[in-house]
C-alpha cells in the first residue's frame, strides 16, 4: 500500500465483490435470458437446493441463503409468484411464517441454468486447477467461518475491559 495511507492490507470486502462481478459477468446473460434478475436468481438456487422439503422453505432461511433483506424479498417473491416461479403459503407448524417452494416452472430453470452454470465452473476448475478451486471454496469457508458473531465475542469481551 502507499504511505499516504494508514491501511497495510488491501481491501477484502472490495475484492470479493470484484471477484463475485466476475464470475457473474459469466452467468448474467444466462439469467437475462430467462428474464431472472440476480437477486431471483439467488432465490431460485435457494429453492432449488431444497427442493426435497416437503413443507418447503421458511422465508427467513429464504432471505438468509439468498442474502436478501425483509422487504427486498417481498418484492423478489411477489414477481416471482406472478410470473409462476414459486407458490407461497402459510407455514402449517405456525400460521405467522411463510413458506416458499419453486414451481415445476421455477425447478426447470434452476435445471436449465445449473448446466450452463456448472459448465463455467468445470471452465474455472480446468484453468485455475481442481486442487486450487477446491482451496479456493477451503479459504472462503475458513473466511465465513471466523467472521462469524460468535467467533468475536472473546475478543470483544477483552476489548471492552
């Protein structure tokens, strides 16, 4: 870095948002071409992932797995329900919570598109190595994993004393 800054580590967060960027500049005319946005996208992998629960899925683990917000996902799931990519319903365990599943509709997209996805992955793995791909999803999870609230609060304890 230079010495006109106090920063010593480059920028993470940018740098996965950059990396995130491009691997969706592969996968983004795909979607378009559905007409999904990124964001329905992401709920329909969601969706997709767990298609085998009978009840479907809450929306709260839908937003969480989608990384979307409340009220953003209300919007994401109102146009997708028109369109006729998911059937929303009340949750028969508790009639406060909604559940989620994608249509027969919604399942042939995450079909369709999870081969032109997995196609740019097997393009990724041949060009970085399968060794190195696999090293790569190692150090995010690692990431995720020592970023997570509960990994802090030893550190914040001794912090505040």
């Amino acid at each position: 870095m230079s010495d006109d800054t106090p920063f010593i580590h480059r920028n993470l967060p940018r740098l996965l948002l950059e990396a995130r960027e491009a691997v969706m500049l592969h996968t983004r005319p795909s979607l378009r071409q559905f007409g999904l946005s990124d964001q329905q996208w992401r709920v329909l992998r969601v969706l997709g992932e767990h298609a085998q629960l009978p009840g479907g899925v809450e929306t709260g683990r839908v937003a969480r797995e989608a990384f979307l917000l409340g009220p953003s996902l209300t919007g994401v799931l109102t146009r997708m329900e028109r369109d006729g990519l998911i059937e929303r319903s009340r949750c028969p365990q508790d009639a406060r919570r909604t559940v989620v599943r994608a249509t027969a509709a919604g399942l042939k997209l995450v079909k369709g598109l999870s081969s032109t996805i997995e196609a740019h992955y097997a393009w990724m793995e041949q060009r970085l190595g399968k060794a190195r791909l696999a090293q790569l999803y190692a150090l995010l999870d690692e990431v995720i994993a020592l970023e997570q609230p509960m990994n802090h609060a030893d550190g914040l304890e001794e912090d505040a004393a």
